[in-house]
C-alpha cells in the first residue's frame, strides 16, 4: 500500500513538474518602456499569439520606465524612444536596435480649423513652450497663416509629466531649431517646462486627453494617437522650407538618409532632416536587451517575436503610419546586433 501511494506521489510530482515546465515554456513575453510605438507593438503581439500561442505582456509606461525596467532585470526587454548611448549600454551590458519608426506630431484644441489647415515652423513652436507666445492670434502665427482668423484665446501647453521618449525627440527637435530653447531648456526625457500655461498628462494617452480636454491647448503626440483620437494638428516647416503633413511617406522621407550603424547603439537622430517630403521630428523607437540574458529561453522568444515582427508586421505598421524597416536594415540588425546576445 504505501509502496503503491508513493508511486502515486511520485507520478504526480513528475506530471506537474511537466506542467510547469511547460506552462513556462508558454509563458508570455514581457517588455516595458515607451508610450509612442505601443499601439503596433499591441497589432503585433495579437498576430504573433494568432500563429505561436505566445502572448506579450508590454507595458506602455514611458521610456524612462522601460529603462528602470530592463535594468532591474523584470522584463525580457526595455523599449525606449530616447536611444542610450554607447557607454551606457557598454556599462549595462546591453544592445540597442531600432523596431519601427514614427513621428512626434503637434496637436491642438481650437475651434473653426481642420486637421492640417494651421501652419507652424519650428521657432514660433518654440516660443509657445517657452511661453513667449500666450494667445492664438499672436502675430507671428497670423504672419504664418494669412487669411485665418485666430482667435484671441489664450494657449495651454500641454506636454508629459512622466519621463519620455517622445518628450526627448520633441525637445530634440526644438534645440536644433531654436538656440534659445537650447540654452534655456535642452533636450531629455524630462525637462523643466518653462511656460506658465504647461500642464502635464502621462503617456501620449494622457497628453492626448488632455488636448482635446482643455480649449486652446496645444500638445506633442505621436501620430498613431492623432489617428486614434481624431486629433487637429499643424502642419509643419522642414529644413528645406516646406510645410508637411504627418504621415508614413514624411516619417520615411526623414528617415531615408538615417547611417543607422554611425552611432554606437544604432541611436540615430532624425529630427529636422533634409528633404523637401521629411516630416521634422520623425524618430526611431528602439529595443533594449542584455547580451548576456538571466532568462536566455525568454530572450530568444523576445527576438522571434521581432524576427517574426520584420517578415510579416510590415502591413500592419503601415496601416497605422508607422513606417517599418526595411528588410536591407533588419538583415543588419540580425547578423549585427542580435548576434551579440546569448542563446
């Protein structure tokens, strides 16, 4: 008899241990970090679960959060918009690579004016973060837009309050066009905003809610929330003096003469690109991984997911005006990058 029920013990403890061992085999992917490229992450984690059964658990919390993510070692991979640089990812072990391109877009909440129907250049949007510019029919923006009447309404600047890959690209983009904001306010993640009217939302979630929640607002969201918001933007001045609209044919144009494997990291700036069709803050949003993995069957797992992300999420990303990378560069990353990492 009790020969018998230690058979019974035995054969159980082996059947779940096979349970779970295959329950982790199972286990979904887990990654963190940036707002901006999460709704095609989320289309492509649907359509790898429809063919693998592997699902992935992302949290859209910010880069920042990403960053403090992978470096505490609690998710598979970090994703941040604001590239690391090469020391640090020397430092931390890691390796960087690009995953899809975007663009950060400026939006607003004004009665009476269609989507794309306002222009802007990148100076006067500087002086309304700096909060030099207070009211929609100040008159540098009525020199920009003759024949409109701009309301005598008062301007709220709305921008993150949590650390931000898309707040890095936007100030990216406002230093190298505006030697007062470089000097006064920089580029980063998080920087102090100078403008009284500034209020902050997290996530392009929350700066989207905010746009649309509070008249005479202005803000920066990546385009993929415009879309999904049905959100008024401007049209934009690029280096070569024209006025563009967002959309996947601009981002691609800024990103056309991108030498991705000239920085350490792949961490490439595209903002303010040449082109009479280059969107003026189009980005990158980038992936960060360890070389050498705590969880090497999970980190595997992760660059199936982008392998399989490259070969079949192409129609995806352009749906939704993001722009994906071409396969000459994904080869790159593969034989380059991912072939740092440990199996």
């Amino acid at each position: 008899m009790n020969t018998k029920r230690t058979l019974l013990k035995t054969v159980a403890a082996a059947a779940f241990a096979s349970l779970a061992m295959s329950s982790a085999m199972a286990a979904d992917l887990t990654g963190a970090g940036a707002t901006f490229p999460y709704p095609v992450y989320a289309k492509w984690a649907e359509g790898y679960k429809a063919v693998s059964g592997i699902g992935m658990n992302y949290q859209s919390i910010g880069s920042s959060g990403g960053l403090k993510q992978i470096r505490a070692k609690t998710v598979t991979f970090g994703a941040s918009d604001a590239p690391v640089s090469g020391d640090d990812l020397d430092k931390d072990g890691m390796v960087q690579f690009p995953a899809i391109i975007g663009g950060t877009v400026p939006v607003l909440n004004l009665d009476g004016f269609k989507p794309g129907e306002l222009r802007i250049t990148g100076p006067v949007l500087a002086d309304i973060y700096l909060g030099t510019i207070v009211k929609w029919n100040d008159a540098k923006l009525a020199a920009l837009n003759p024949g409109k009447k701009l309301p005598d309404e008062n301007i709220t600047v709305v921008h993150r309050a949590d650390g931000s890959g898309t707040t890095f690209n936007f100030t990216d983009y406002l230093a190298s066009i505006s030697k007062v904001w470089a000097d006064k306010v920089g580029k980063g993640a998080a920087v102090k905003w100078p403008a009284a009217s500034s209020v902050g939302g997290k996530g392009n979630e929350g700066v989207a809610a905010n746009v649309n929640r509070i008249k005479g607002a202005v803000g920066y969201v990546e385009y993929a929330y415009v879309k999904k918001n049905g959100m008024n933007f401007m049209q934009l001045q690029n280096a070569d003096g024209k006025y563009v609209s967002p959309d996947d044919k601009t981002f691609a144009a800024a990103a056309a003469g991108a030498d991705w494997f000239s920085v350490p990291g792949m961490g490439v700036s595209m903002v303010n690109a040449k082109g009479a069709a280059s969107w003026p803050i189009s980005t990158a949003s980038f992936i960060l991984m360890y070389k050498n993995p705590v969880d090497k069957a999970a980190s595997a797992e992760a660059l199936k997911f982008f392998d399989w992300a490259f070969k079949n999420g192409k129609k995806m990303a352009d749906d939704m005006d993001y722009v994906s990378l071409p396969d000459s560069l994904t080869n790159q990353i593969r034989a380059k990058v991912w072939s740092q990492i440990q199996k």
